[in-house]
C-alpha cells in the first residue's frame, strides 16, 4: 500500500533550503503553488521558518505525525535522516538526493546503508537520486517534487524510470489538454519499485490509464508479473528506450546480432499485455483516447466523413494496422440512404458531404451503434463554414453518452475560431486529433489493447515423461568436471532425457566397433572424432560424411592414427539428408529465465534475421506463434508443392526446451542447429550445451 | 508565369452572392479579411453591392483591368463565363463550381468545353472543382479560397490535390505557429498544373521550402521532371495517400501483387528527389526544420543535453535512422574539459548536466561548430528551474546566427512558464520541438534532403551496339500478327538484337534436326514443343529437360506423334544446372515509360516479396542500387563460401532491359524469368514479352 507515498496527510522536508534555487526550497514552493491539502514541515536547523512556513531543527522535533518525508541533504547524511524519521514514525522517504549507486564505489555502500537502515526502522524508500511523486486528486493535491509542469487533474498515471522522459510526458500531456492522476519517476529504484507503483495504480479506481517508460528492468520477472496482473484490469501504455546503445549487446551463440538485450524487454511487455510504444508522442495521443473512450470490441471500424482526402489517408493508416473498414448492413444502408442527401455515400466509410449537418452526422452515427458488425466509430469532421458545426458536435456527445462503442474524432478546424465546438467535444469526452494518422493510430493502439486482453495464452504444458533425474545428474556431473560446453554424449543423453528427438548415435573407441554401431543405426551414417582437445573438428579433418558399410571401418581406422596423440572416441550417427534445415536455442536471461529462440536456417537467420523469440515458461500457443510469425514461415508449411514440416511436433520440442531450461535453470544456452525437419519426423543433428 | 494568380492586382468573383453562407460571399469575405491589397469585384447581376463592395452586372461591365476571376456558378454557365473572362482579357479563372470530370458523363464534356473556351480565348484555368489560392506576402495578402484557415506570413508554400489534406497541413502550421508562403488546391487542374506550380515556386525567392500532397499523378513525367528540376533548388516534401486502395491494383505479371500502382509514385518521389513522408506531422515538423534552418552537409550529429532520457530517445531515433553521433577530437574534449563542469560529460552525447548554464551551452555550441567532422547540432534542453535559460536561449541563437550548421532543439519545458525562453528561441529561428523523437526526426529529413541532393544518378547509358531495326521489324510484325505475346523466336531474337544474353537455342521441325541443333548447341539439352496452340508446355507434356545425346531424336520424335495434329516446331535449347534464379521485368505504366523489376527468383520473390523497383531510363547506378537494395542481397554477392554471380553484367543487362523498353514503347510487359546466374556469366532462360 502507497497510501502513506500518494496520499501523504504531511510532509516533512529534511534539507528544506531558503535559498530559492535549491531543491530543498522548490518543493516547498511546488507544495504550495499545486495547492496541497495536508500539513508541510520544512527541517532546517538553520532557518525559523521557509516561505513562511515555521521550520524544525530536526525531523524529531515536528509535534504531529509525518506521513512522508523528502531528504534533499548531502548523500553522506542520508542514512542518518532515515533512522530519524524512522524513530518519528515517517511511513515513506522520498529521497531526491544524488550520490548513491549511479555513482558507483562509495555510492554503493551508501545505498546499501540507507536500504538497512530503512529496513530495521520500517520506513519505506522512494528514490534516492529521483523526482517524486504528484497526485492531483483534489483532497490531496501532493506535488511532492521538484520538476515544474503543474498537470491538469485526470485519470493518466505516469511512471518513468527517466525524470527527464517522465517530465517530457507530462509536459506532452499537458500542451494536449489532458489531465493526469498520479506521477512516479523513482530514481534508483532501492526500495519502492516500479511493479509495485503499477499494482497500486491497478487498485486505484481513478486511474484509468497507467503510462510506464522503462529504460532497462532490474526485476524483469516482478515487472511482468505485476503487469499481467494489472493489463487485464486496465490497459498499460509502455515505452522501453535505449534500443541502439543497450541493444548492441549481443549473445554470443551463432545468431550473434539477435538477441539483443532489449529483445527480453519487449517480449515482457508483449507477454504480459503492455500496449507497446516506439514514440512518445503516439503513446500520449493514445492514452488520450484510452483515458475519454470504452475500448472497443474488435478491429471493425465505421467511418464517418464529410471530406475526402483526410479520410483516405485514415483508411490507409487503419487498414495498414490490420483494422477493417467492412460493409454495412443493407438495413444499415435503407436508413441511410433515407436519411443523407442524396450524393452522400452509404458505404462505410459513409461520407455525409461536407454540406452534412447535425441529422446527417446524428442518422450515421446511429446506425453505426446499432451495426453489430461495427465495434468503433472514427468521425472526420472538417469545419465548413456553411454549416452549423455547434450542432453536429451537440450529436456527437449525446450518442457517447451511453459509451457503447468507442469515438474517435479527427477535428479538422481553426482552433482560433472554432472555440465553442471544440469545447463541446471535449467536454463531452470525445478524443479530437488535428490529423488523421494521429486520431487513426489513437484507435489502432486501442484495438491492440482488445487483442492483448483477448488473446488466450494458456499455461504452459508440463510433460511428465520426461526424466528430470537423469537430466540433473548429467549437469551435476558436467558441473563436477568443470566443463563450459557439455561433451557430445551428455548434450544427446540430455536431450533425450526430455524427449527431444536426437539423430540415432553410438559412441566407440575404434573402426571395429564403429562398423558394429553403424550396422545397428543403419546406413549411410556421419562419424565424428571426440577428444575435448579437438575444438574445430571439421578444419582438423575429424569429420566424415555420407559413409556408407564398406567405408565405415577404414575411415575411422584413419582418424585413430591420425588422432592418435589425442585419444579420441569416435561419435557415430545417423546420416540424415534431405529435409529443411532449422535450428532452435535457448539463453538465459538474469531474473527473468530463458529467452526462446526459434527460425531456418542459412540465409534466412544470418542474412534476413529471421528469428521468433519467446520466454520461458513458452506455452502451446505461444510456441505456434513463434512458427508463423517468422517471415519464411511457408517454408515450414510447405511451398510451390514443396513438402511442409511437422508443425505439431516443432510446438511439443518448443516446449520441451523450455521445461528443460526452466527444470534446469543453470543451463546457460542451448543450441540445437541444425535440426533436420521433415514431413513426419524432425531430428536434432547438431547441439551445443553451455553451462 | 503565374503571377497573375498568386499575385493578381484585381480579382473579380463571378456568381458573388449576397447569402452569407455561400462560397460567393465567403471568398469576398475572406479577401477582406485577409486584407487583399488589390481590388474587388463582385459579379452579381441582381445586386447592387455584395458586403459592401460595388457588385457588376456582367465582368464585361467591369470598368478596369482584372487578372484573376473565380467562377462560383452552376456548371453549365461556366464555360460562357469562361469566354466571358477572355474577352475582359481576364488572365486566370479560379472555377470554384464543381460538376466537371469528377462526376464523369455529362461533367466530362463540360471540362473540355472549358478547356477549349480557354485556349481560344488565352484564359488560364485553376480548378474545376477547386478550392484556390492563398499568397500571403505582405503586399498581396491573396485568400483566393474559400476555406478558413487563415496563415502567418511564411517560407513554406503548399500544394494538394486534396483540398481536404491541403487544408489539414495548413492548419497543423498555423497549431505550430508556423507562417506560409503560398497555397495552392487546384482539383480536376484541367489547366494549371502541379508541375507548374512547383517550377513557379522554384523560381520564388521567399519560397524555402514546397509541400506537395498527391493522390495520383496525371501526368507523371512532367511531374517528375518539374520536381526534379525544383528539388535541387529547394527541399520538396512530399506525401502520397491512398496508398491501401489504390494500391490495392496489382499488376498481371508473375509478380502479381508486387508493383502495385504506388510504387510508381513512390520511384518518381525518389527519383525526382523529393523527401518522402508518410505522416503529415512527420512532414509538417520537418518542414519548420527547413524553413528555418541550412541543410546538413552530411549525417555526422553533435548532441548537447542537459538531461539524460531524452537524450537516449533521441540517440536511438538517430542512430536507427542512418545518422552519425561520432566521437570528438581530442582538442574538442579537452576545450570541453576547460570549460564545463567536472562531472560533464565531454563525450558526443556533451552533457553539461542539468546544472550547466549559458557559459556551457555556449561552450559546446562553439566546439561544435568548429568541429569538422560535425554536420548539424541537435540540442536536448529541459529548463530547470536553478538556471537562466534566457540566457542560454540567448547564446543559441546567437550561435545561430551565423547559420554555419543547422540547429535543432527538443525543448522540454512548460510552454505556460517559459514563454520568454520559448520566444527568444522561435524569433531566433532555432526550430523547437516537444519531443526528443520529433526533433530527430526533423533532423533526420534534412539530412535525408542532402543525400538527396548529393547522390550522383548519372545518365542513362546507350549501348550502340544494339539493333534497333531488327527489334522494330520483330515488334512490328508481331502487331501485324495480332499476337499479344511474342512467339519464342521472337521474344529470343529481340532479347539479342539487344545483346541481351540468352541460352543458345535453335528452331527446328523434327528429331533428325533437332539432334543437329543439339550437337551445335552442346549437351545437354532443353527440348520444348512450339505451337501457339500449345499454351501449358509443361502440363501437355512438351517439355523435356536434362537430354544427352542418344536421347534427343527419340524424345523428338515421341512429341512429333504426340502433337501431330498441331503441326509443332521445336525448340532446342542449352540446358542450364546450377547457378542461381534471378528474375527481371518490365511493365509500361501510362504516362511515365516502365517500371523495371529485379529480384532473385522463388521464395524470395514470392513469399518475402523481396522485389526492387527502378523507373526507365535506368543508369548505372539506379542499377546497382537496385541489386543492393534487395534484402537477399548477400545471395548476389556471395553468401557463406557459396560463390556469388556477376554483377556487372547484371547491371549491364538491366540497363539493355531499360533501354530496350524505351526504344520500343509499345511494348507492355517483359518478364526475364528465371536468369541463370553464375560467377561469370549470365543467361536468360525463359521469356515472355507481351505487346
């Protein structure tokens, strides 16, 4: 509960400063200026009063209760401050000073004390090296922070990992118009988090938006969690920034340049539900619609317009997301066709001329409540002077009154002289976009929100014929052995431990036993020399292709006298050829899991970057997802009468990689590749296991 | 010379009405407004005076000279106006009524009496079905129009074939407080042209910068060569709708759904040199950037921030769009080191931190500009409330004025508080933004412009050692055939009058002759059975692939019995194995010459429509940027020891495509598929040509 944090009855501020550029002084003045409706007690043992109001020495010499304190004092004290208002039974400290762990070495430390000190006096810590917090409701009024955007009361909650990107937002908001609920820009994060900021904000009924800009995750697991959690109740716009810099890190396996670290953050986003943004400006404009509008129930969109250019770049925008612009009922059609003039067109989009005036607007808009093949409306409404604009606006907000579909409006206008309709749309809760792509991808992101709420993930399968025991055993023992990379007899036994299916393979010592081996898993085979002092295998002439019965024995006869110094085993296995070529990997991913990695290989991973992440736990669906949302995804399904793959047992392997690594979290990486894939039976050829 | 329409010293508004709400009292109404500096005539024959101004019976009773006339009365009296206007020796008319072209049948007729009243009668003609003009220069102040949005005085001058759209862009100017040059929405443009309009704002010096919206191009080559004349002059912005419907129509060859009608549209943007966009406030914010600032000599960006999110937003905005933010030189950081804070950072991103005032922002402003290997200045400035940031608004523009590089400014502020800030930036002509990713995308255009400029096309080579003659003969026979598509003869001896290489083949009538023609040709061979009949080869059983020697005759002579009826010839050709499957094409598009297609043949094509596009005449270097440009590019080039194909000779056969198709223009449609490509040569193997 963040009661004590959002909806503080007063607060103390330890380092408050008569100086009137400090921090400690700002506050104060925010407090004031937004209006704060409970008690401000400036700390100073230097001062009488600041800005007129009484101050203490110290924190403990305040005579009432301290609900929240902000500590803008140098990072060295800051522990200290902590016990006292710990021993003053201060709920939360919003801790605004610098010098903790951005600043490494000594920072650290400092941070590591406050957090003790914070914990054996139960104070809960906001910050350090952060903004604050604002809360607009009008019985709390709480500007506690020291940014200067004073924002209009609404229902939008921002949490911003970045105090400059959650300023921007706010600033963004309020240039539009637009209100917000609650602010969050907690800094280095020590205590009060962001999943807990946003599980608070999902039990808060006046929120009905929640806004949350990430730069890198320190509890991804938590983070998704509490977002799942609070998606389904109300929708979440995120923004995750620094792609270029943190995603240039790469993972080391052979699709080197993919997985980036910022690939992680947005599969979270997309796992949990987070409507996703790559532009703030587009998040702000669709939290707009978000906040004013129910969210509609499918992709279906009626289109109202009395201008023709403006709507045709709206259909461009709508249909591009995947949207529809479908047909209207011949019913729809009668009452149109009774009621526009007789130019009008009663398709959808229905163009009500720009000669339309509030009966046109009012008979489409009706009828597009009734169609139930329509879930939201988009009017585009440019202002002729010909006609009275007052009124259709009038229209409009009474059929929104009942909030059965959502409304969206491009207002095409002089906003200089169409005051008063503009007014009343506003009021009347009706999103107005300057231009059509805006109000269209204001639409398009709550379509995506349906979708997300949607969709059915299920639960991932776990498979009980697998055996956990031995995969276990297997690790240990490579543990024990100190070995990064396991040896090719752990890595087939492991897999198969989990059922995933292996090229048939034997291990022998010499020619005599290969031939016996090949005999049993059938012609022609591949046989491999294994020594752990063999890295590149090919280049040193230790593999062997396509052999059939009579060239088995000699080959390998030859790489024992080759190898000879090395000691080598010899790894026999069947010879597979044709099929399509796939490979599959798993990485983990600190505090999250594994990343899930799945394409075709060749050109389609290396040269087209063609690769479907998920992850773990991956469930049936999301393994299905992950097949056809690769671009060469008809390879799989078979093309120009070419033979497809078996789809069904790719989702169960999918799978059973993912319980591996889940069962078996100290497995770093897995990469199975190439996997030969046919019509009926696909077989892992080639794997690496790294620990 | 279209002065007499954006800078007419009368105009006469015939159909002036005295109805308020009509288009003849408005545009009398916002000429007033506007403050027209010439003189106004109402035409009216039943009114004595229209808002106050002395009304004429007839233009012909007009008692001066006037320029410009809108015509604002039914269609069908519109042409008799129009002779009307040329006998007063009116010079434009503005037709506002609509009722021409745009309703097709009886509309048509009319437009084309319109058009030949005016010639007759040496009249320029702006519209049918138009909205008009606007020239907002301070000694004509024109609202020629009948619309609302009334513009500041600008550098920005807008055309749109959407009167709807055109009026959106200016009204998203005005919102953004920016002025315009002229407007111009010309409708049906029966007369007065787009192409026009842009070469008269080329050759306007208070024009900096030209929007242009299309919708489609009437005339594509003189649009192309209009804008490709004007664009090296000054930047065209440019934007094409109805991209979804109109482009829904796919053209007939195998690449069905792949040159979809705006892809021309987007080539002749390309390759005319306009900066493309696909979101009006995309367009419209980067127009600010142009109108205020020099353009980038190259893509090299210095950063100075003084927060630190939005600095990453911007970074990754950049940075994915192609643009640089290079290191410093060591004389740079150590100036940097001098002057700024200790904690600053004097890398690129310069953070002079939050704290950092004039004297920094100016330090790093004047490194910057110094700094050769820095093409433009991106500033990220939030306005904390412990600095002046008057005064480093101040050293900015004082920077500024020098307008060595260009400047642009993501200011983070609250517009209500910082008013003087903002002004002092606005007037000193540094182009603000609210966002990080606005302001970088602004910048990105600009940068994009100069490449734009920069890139050397080149002319289109003639190879001399075509034949001309034989390839008319071929085509002109083949018409006399009334054949839509070319026999195989045909199509092979075209394709080497143009020395464009095709497998070695010979016609022949029988199996004794065909086994002479493959011992000419070499083993071995392709033989397909030649009737017009004969439409699916394959599925009939007329082809034969892979022949040796002793197979030849006998193959031969099956097909002889088997298509006796047909009376077939044969056609033997050079069977080709390995090497890689490359497609080419050509479609004639109406208006403009042909769109050239190049792409590597099966799934690349077909399922990731990997497809490159050029408009003919192609050069050199539009060839090779169409090889590179594909997505599977590495294929061509040699993809992982596999060998790559011959280049040069690609480039080579594309540019005999192109010229081919531009000697003889009645060709339709040549698709080139498959192309046998190998390291060192490369053969047509298949080829249809439709006439």
């Amino acid at each position: 509960m963040l009661d004590a944090l959002y909806k503080p009855k007063s607060v103390a501020i330890i380092g408050a400063s008569t100086k009137e550029f400090s921090i400690g002084n700002r506050i104060i003045k925010n407090l004031l200026d937004f209006g704060f409706k409970g008690l401000i007690y400036p700390i100073n043992p230097k001062a009488d009063e600041v800005r007129g109001i009484r101050a203490y020495n110290s924190i403990l010499d305040v005579p009432n209760e301290v609900d929240l304190a902000h500590v803008v004092i140098p990072n060295k004290f800051v522990p200290q401050a902590v016990e006292d208002c710990g021993k003053k039974g201060v709920k939360v400290a919003i801790i605004n000073s610098a010098g903790f762990k951005e600043i490494g070495g000594e920072g650290i430390l400092l941070e590591e004390q406050v957090v003790e000190k914070a914990r054996e006096h139960s104070v809960r810590v906001f910050g350090p090296n952060c903004q604050g917090i604002i809360n607009t409701s009008p019985d709390i009024r709480a500007y506690c922070n020291f940014t200067f955007t004073k924002p209009e009361e609404g229902c939008i909650s921002i949490v911003a990992q970045s105090g400059g990107v959650g300023e921007v937002v706010n600033q963004r908001f309020s240039e539009l118009g637009v209100g917000i609920r609650m602010y969050a820009s907690n800094g280095n994060a020590c205590d009060i988090s962001i999943p807990e900021i946003i599980r608070y904000w999902g039990d808060d009924e006046e929120t009905r938006v929640i806004v949350v800009h990430v730069e890198n995750l320190s509890d991804p697991k938590e983070f998704m969690e509490a977002a799942k959690e609070v998606a389904v109740k109300k929708p979440i716009l995120g923004m995750k920034t620094g792609r270029t810099k943190e995603g240039a890190k790469a993972v080391s396996s052979h699709t080197g340049g993919l997985a980036k670290v910022d690939i992680a953050t947005e599969l979270i986003f997309q796992k949990s539900g987070i409507v996703t943004f790559r532009d703030q400006e587009e998040l702000c404009q669709a939290a707009v619609a978000f906040a004013n509008q129910p969210v509609p129930k499918g992709k279906r969109v009626g289109v109202i317009t009395n201008t023709g250019g403006p709507a045709i770049i709206a259909a461009d925008e709508l249909v591009e997301a995947g949207l529809e612009i479908p047909p209207l009922s011949s019913h729809a059609k009668k009452i149109l066709k009774e009621k526009l003039y007789s130019a009008a067109s009663i398709n959808n989009p229905i163009d009500v001329l720009a000669t339309g005036g509030a009966e046109h607007f009012r008979a489409a808009l009706d009828v597009l409540m009734d169609e139930p093949q329509i879930d939201s409306i988009f009017i585009n409404f440019v202002t002729p002077f010909f006609v009275d604009t007052d009124a259709i606006s009038h229209e409009i907000v009474e059929v929104n009154k009942a909030q059965k579909k959502p409304i969206i409006c491009n207002l095409m206008t002089d906003k200089r002289q169409w005051t008063k309709t503009i007014g009343m749309l506003k009021n009347g809760g009706i999103p107005c976009y300057s231009l059509p792509e805006t109000a269209a991808r204001a639409l398009i992101a709550m379509t995506r929100y349906n979708d997300l709420k949607a969709r059915k993930i299920g639960k991932a399968a776990i498979f009980n014929d697998v055996d956990r025991e031995k995969a276990r055993n297997i690790i240990q023992q490579a543990k024990k052995e100190a070995r990064e990379f396991l040896s090719v007899e752990k890595v087939n036994n492991l897999l198969a431990s989990y059922k995933i299916p292996v090229a048939k393979w034997r291990l022998v010592n010499n020619g005599v036993e290969s031939l016996k081996a090949a005999r049993m898993i059938g012609f022609p085979v591949v046989v491999k020399v294994d020594a752990e002092s063999i890295v590149h295998k090919s280049d040193a002439g230790g593999i062997a292709l396509n052999l059939k019965e009579k060239e088995v024995e000699s080959t390998v006869k030859d790489m024992e006298k080759k190898f000879a110094p090395e000691k080598p085993r010899f790894f026999v296995q069947e010879f597979l050829s044709g099929g399509k070529e796939l490979f599959m990997g798993a990485k983990a991913e600190e505090g999250l899991g594994h990343l899930i990695l799945f394409g075709i290989g060749g050109i389609y991973v290396e040269i087209l970057k063609d690769v479907a992440f998920g992850i773990t736990p991956i469930t049936a669906s999301e393994a299905k997802e992950m097949l056809s949302s690769i671009k060469s995804y008809p390879l799989l399904a078979g093309f120009r009468g070419e033979k497809g793959v078996d789809q069904n047992i790719l989702v169960e392997i999918l799978q059973r990689v993912s319980q591996l690594v889940t069962d078996l979290p100290t497995i770093q990486e897995i990469d199975l590749n190439p996997i030969i894939a046919y019509e009926d039976r696909i077989v892992v050829v080639d794997a690496r296991i790294r620990i």
